[in-house]
C-alpha cells in the first residue's frame, strides 16, 4: 500500500471512530435523561418500586451533590461543583476526540471513552438545567436524578466477622443512574484492560514509517 493511501485510510479510521464515538454517546445520553425525565414526573422524591422483587429497585432520590450525596459549601460549593463539572465535561470531550484522531485508541477504546464523557455529560445537564426545569431552583443548581438500587443483601452480619461482627449491613447500598453506570463501565474497561484499549505513539510512528 502506497504511503498516502495508507494515510487515507488511517484518517478514515480516525473519522469512523469519532462516528462511532458520537453515536454510543448520544444513545446513552438519550436513555439517561428520558429514564431520568420519567422517574422525576411520573414518581415522587422517595417513591421507590419493586422490579424484581426486593434485589433491584426503582429509588427515586435527588442528589444535590457530589457521589453518595457527599455536599459541601452551601450554594457556593454547588455552583463551583457544576462549573467543575462542566469545565471537566469540555476539557475530556477535547482530549478524547484528539486521541481517537490522533488513532491512539482501538474501537473498544473509543467506546470507553464514548461512556465516560457521556456519563458525565448526563449528570452535567441535571446541574445545570433541572432546576429551572422543574421550578425548584436556578440554573446550574440542579440536582442529579438517581433511581437504580440494588440491595443484594441486607441483614445482621454474624459475630464472628472482625470489626463489623453483629451490626446491619447493606449490600448494594448507592442508589445511581444510567451516567454513573457508564462512567463507572468505562473507568472499568480503560483500567482491567489498557493495553487492549489504546495504541501507543511509538506503534503509530512504526506503522507510519
């Protein structure tokens, strides 16, 4: 194959995955806000239904905060919370788009790049629009919609268990969405399995050669 034909190709490459990447983000931000829409009019806040039995749960709760409900700094902490959000969401949008350019990912790499910055792009539009959306406050003040719970396990451990022995514990405890779902799936893929996900510069510049 002649060098600029091979450079043709490798540029298409780079545009069918950014494709590729832009699709998977807009069906899970489709999903994540019409799930989140719907629980929020159709449900009240601690409204919660069985799915399958007790193990999987619809949980309706509206966390004004960061991960696990943590707050911090009163409305000053929230805006700066959804401003780092947004900030965040802007600069991994830019740094994914010049690495699947740039053909430092393979198709799963991309992938897991699309579930990050959608994830995160999802909770971005409650903070920033839900509040308005549903009278309760202005924008940038707007509160992540959770509903998915799993409590898998909920009882009294036995004694014998060191520290922990004899006292209630629940297993799942967080209740979270689809966007933390996919961030928290795509942090997973890009950690158990980097090297299958991305291409070092050293291979790229070997196979420009």
């Amino acid at each position: 194959m002649r060098p600029c034909q091979w450079k043709l190709n490798s540029s298409n490459r780079g545009v069918n995955r950014l494709k590729l990447a832009a699709w998977v983000a807009l069906i899970l931000l489709v999903l994540d806000q019409s799930s989140k829409l719907w629980v929020a009019t159709q449900m009240a806040p601690g409204e919660s239904y069985e799915v399958l039995g007790r193990y999987f749960q619809i949980f309706y709760i509206e966390n004004n905060g960061m991960a696990f409900g943590l707050e911090w700094g009163g409305r000053t902490g929230k805006f700066l919370l959804t401003m780092f959000r947004l900030v965040a969401v802007l600069g991994l949008g830019f740094y994914f788009c010049r690495m699947i350019q740039s053909r430092q990912t393979t198709k799963a790499g991309t992938v897991a790049f699309a579930l990050i910055w959608s994830g995160a792009c999802g909770n971005v539009v409650d903070s920033l629009f839900y509040g308005p959306l549903f009278g309760y406050e202005t924008f940038f003040y707007g509160r992540v919609v959770d509903m998915l719970y799993f409590p898998l396990y909920q009882g009294f451990l036995p004694s014998w268990i060191p520290i922990w022995g004899g006292e209630y514990w629940e297993f799942f405890r967080p209740v979270f969405n689809l966007a933390d779902s996919a961030i928290s799936v795509g942090v997973g893929m890009s950690l158990l399995f980097y090297k299958r996900l991305f291409v070092s510069l050293t291979d790229i510049e070997t196979s420009e050669a």
